[in-house]
C-alpha cells in the first residue's frame, strides 16, 4: 500500500466518522428542550375593560380571562377556580374544555356557551393597576398564574 492510498482511506475514514459524528448531533440538537408549556394555562387577560369602568354589563364583560387547553385530550374544569389577589373566586361548574380550546371567562353576566363563561357579577374583578389572576384544579392545587403591574411576572 502506498503512502497516497493510506492518506486516501484515512481522508475517507475520518470524514465518514465527521459524517456519522454530525447525523447524531442534529438529532440531538433538535430534541433540546423547549420552555415548558402548561396543559391548561392562562393564555390572556383583559384586566382593564376597553372605555369608561361605568360598571355597566357591557364594560363588565369586556374584562376576562382566557384559558387554554394546550393538549388533543379535552379536559374536565369542573370544580377548577379562577381567583384574584383579593379572593374573589370563580368556580367553574359542568364544563369540560376541548382539546387545544380557549374559552374566554367574562366577569359580567351572560349566558355560557364552549367558548365564553360569565361570572354572573355586577362589579369588576380585575385590578387594573395591578393584580394576579390564578387558576387551580379540582384539588386545589397551582396550575397557572397571570400577574400585571408592580409585582408583573407571568406563569
């Protein structure tokens, strides 16, 4: 075997090695982890009813919630609460969120349908200087949080 041969099947060896070596780092590279995204999450709030706080239905309603359900599974809320930092507390009753549904929660009064909840109440909720709106499951138990003003954080 000659020198140029040698050099050839080590030139060949080692870029087939570089080849195997960057097959299983893409792989790799793709599955690194994304931020952890809740099943059900607060996804947005409109603490701050759009116009004049005149505590007509109307403003009352334009002041939500909305919660979503980030799996293909629906999932059962019944017995789930939404609260503020205040401890005003809405408690979902007999309702069952569809996979990868949003269903807005409005503090006013109306009539529930799958994608919008009333409260059923005659004076905001929502802070609009600052507040934390938290949801819980059947259990009691931390699923989401959504804060604004001085203490702002998110989830």
């Amino acid at each position: 075997m000659t020198v140029s041969t040698s050099a050839r099947r080590l030139t060949a060896a080692a870029l087939t090695a570089a080849a195997i070596t960057a097959a299983i780092a893409v792989p790799a590279s793709a599955a690194a982890p994304r931020p952890h995204r809740q099943a059900v999450e607060i996804s947005d709030v409109q603490y701050d009813s759009p116009g004049r706080d005149d505590r007509s239905n109307r403003s009352l309603n334009q002041e939500w919630v909305e919660i979503t359900n980030n799996t293909r599974r629906s999932v059962n809320l019944d017995g789930w609460t939404l609260s503020d930092e205040d401890g005003h507390t809405y408690t979902f009753d007999h309702y069952r969120l569809a996979g990868r549904a949003t269903v807005r929660v409005h503090t006013g009064i109306g009539r529930d349908t799958r994608t919008d909840l009333f409260q059923d109440r005659r004076a905001y909720v929502w802070n609009n200087d600052r507040d934390t709106a938290i949801l819980r499951n059947d259990h009691g138990r931390f699923i989401d949080d959504a804060s604004w003003g001085r203490h702002h954080f998110h989830h």
